[in-house]
C-alpha cells in the first residue's frame, strides 16, 4: 500500500497509466487505444476521482488484497499462519508489488472460489467475469466448473498429465494462433522479452518441481485420512462445513497450475497464468499437514517445508533479485 515507485518491477508503469488515465479528459479514446483492460482502466478513473494523489491506486488495491486473501484463508485454512507464510515465500506477495492487475484479479476469484463450493454457478460465472476485466488471464478459472462437480480420478490426472504433454510438444506449433489471438503479447515469447530466458526458464523447472511435490504430499496424506470428521459444528468457516469438496477443488486448481507452469518452458510469461489456479495451494498444503494423524511426521514436514519455501525465496532475491525488484523495500515518503 506504502510503497515506493521504485519497489515492484511495473510500478512506475502503474504509475504513469495511472496519471495518463485521469488526466484524459476523453475515457472513450483511451480505452480505444489502450491494451488494457477496461475494468482496470476504470478502476483507475474511479481512484482518481475519489482521491488526488497516485499514491491512492496502492493503497487501495492493496488494502482490496490483503482483505481478499486474508478472508480466503480465515475460510479456508486450518492453518493461517502458514497460509500467510507460503503467500509470502511462493512469491504472491511479489506479484502484489509488481502486477497490480493480476493480484486485484486473483483477488476478487476468491470469491468466486466461493461460489465454486457452494455450487452457484450463475454468481460465480459472475465474479470471474468481473475479475477477467481487470485482467483477461482470469477468465480461464472458469475452468473449473465442470471439472469441479465430481471427485477426480487418478485417471483424470494421468489423462490430463498426457494431454499437457502432448500440448508441450506441439507448442511451437502454436505460435501462430497466438500471434492471431493474442499479438499484443508475441513479444514475451521471443529472445527480445524481458521474460523469455535460459535462467527464468530454470526457475519454472524448479518451480514446477516443488508445486509437483507439494501436490503428491497432499495427495499422500488426504488419501490415508480419506474419514475426516470435524467436532465443532457451530465453527462457520467453509472449509469446516465442505471440507471434502473443499480440498477436491484445491486438488485439481494446484493441477492445473502444475499443467501451467510445465506450459512456461516454453514461453516464461506463461508462468503468470499459473496464479489463476495455485492460490488453492495457499490453504489445501497447510490444511493437508494439520489433518495429518501422526504429530511427529506432522512436525518434521511442517519445518522441512518452512525451510524449503523460505531457501526458495532466499535464493531469488540473493541472486535473481531484479526478477521482481521487491527488495529493499522502500517507502513512498522517502
């Protein structure tokens, strides 16, 4: 909310679009002209109306996140704080400093996650059509509705897992049906864009390799505690009252994030898309570990994956800090 220019890779860019938005004094051209999304752009014109200063933009798209998320895991996990560390360590809180459309997108699909359990298929076409005019990569949870209605087999992942590879191989094939669609983003995918490198295209191996993992754990340990019964009925977070389709949907959203991120070696911008479906990851690991019977193991997994995520994140900002620019932090005041 209080951060500098400086502080987030597209934070001056927020900035200047920010300014450029309401000191425009036609809204209908803009958005003729502009690449961005119209419920962003009037995001923008409504901060700016209500407040003067572009500091406002962070400020309240900021104070929007951390609600949404910290709503998301008070329903959701069983284990909050450990929510809050992975969203700290598996760089979400990276993306709030540098991709402010994505996160207010992300944002608001938490709520449509809700929808998503209760079954409301109207209100949650809704919501994520509301989150893709802020960022058009949200519309792909709509993904998750059909795939949502049943507990999937072992056998709807390895099918998927074939379907993703075989995507994998013809992607170059690709590039002209993108190029068609989508050209504004053709230059992520050539050697000229910021995001098409040999080191970024390691760090999505290794990424991929750790969301991999942490999906069999979960998947290990809800297998063996498959009768999960909760004592405190009156408890009114969600993840009380529906665990089970609770963490079935996690399951195939951290899949699908999986499928993402192994999508990403072929074009690292890719790697974005990977945060429409893994914040379930946030709530499903913490929540996996607390319903584990055996406290010992319990314990040993708890800080071996502290320790993992928080090396993960040490060895970003120590050697690929300008990745994201998050650190030093530094205040706008300054």
């Amino acid at each position: 909310m209080f951060r500098s220019i400086n502080v987030g890779n597209d934070t001056d860019i927020y900035t200047y679009l920010y300014e450029s938005i309401n000191n425009n004094t036609s809204l209908s051209a803009f958005l003729d002209t502009s690449r961005f999304e119209i419920g962003y752009i009037l995001l923008n014109r409504v901060i700016g109306f209500v407040f003067n200063d572009k500091q406002f933009l962070f400020i309240v798209t900021g104070g929007f996140t951390a609600f949404a998320f910290g709503r998301f895991f008070y329903h959701y996990s069983l284990c909050p704080w450990m929510s809050v560390y992975m969203f700290l360590t598996l760089q979400f809180f990276d993306l709030s400093l540098s991709g402010v459309r994505q996160i207010v997108a992300i944002s608001i699909l938490t709520f449509a996650f809700d929808k998503l359990v209760n079954r409301k298929t109207i209100p949650f076409f809704i919501i994520v059509l509301l989150a893709s005019l802020i960022h058009w990569s949200s519309i792909l949870f709509l993904i998750m509705l059909p795939f949502s209605v049943e507990k999937k087999s072992r056998k709807f992942y390895f099918v998927s897992g074939v379907i993703a590879i075989i995507v994998f191989a013809i992607f170059p094939y690709l590039y002209n049906l993108i190029s068609i669609v989508f050209p504004q983003y053709m230059h992520y995918f050539t050697q000229s864009g910021n995001s098409y490198s040999n080191t970024a295209k390691l760090a999505n191996i290794l990424m991929f390799l750790m969301y991999f993992i942490l999906f069999i754990i979960i998947n290990l340990i809800d297998i063996k505690e498959s009768n999960i019964t909760f004592d405190d009925k009156n408890d009114e977070r969600l993840v009380i009252k529906y665990y089970r389709r609770t963490m079935d949907i996690n399951k195939i959203a951290v899949w699908f994030s999986i499928i993402m991120l192994l999508m990403s070696m072929q074009g690292t911008i890719l790697n974005r898309f990977k945060y429409v479906f893994s914040f379930p990851l946030l709530v499903a690991y913490p929540n996996a570990i607390v319903m584990h019977s055996n406290n010992e193991n319990k314990s040993i997994i708890t800080l071996i994956s502290l320790a993992v995520f928080f090396t993960y994140i040490l060895v970003i900002y120590t050697f690929r800090p300008e990745w994201q620019s998050s650190y030093p932090y530094i205040p706008f005041w300054s």
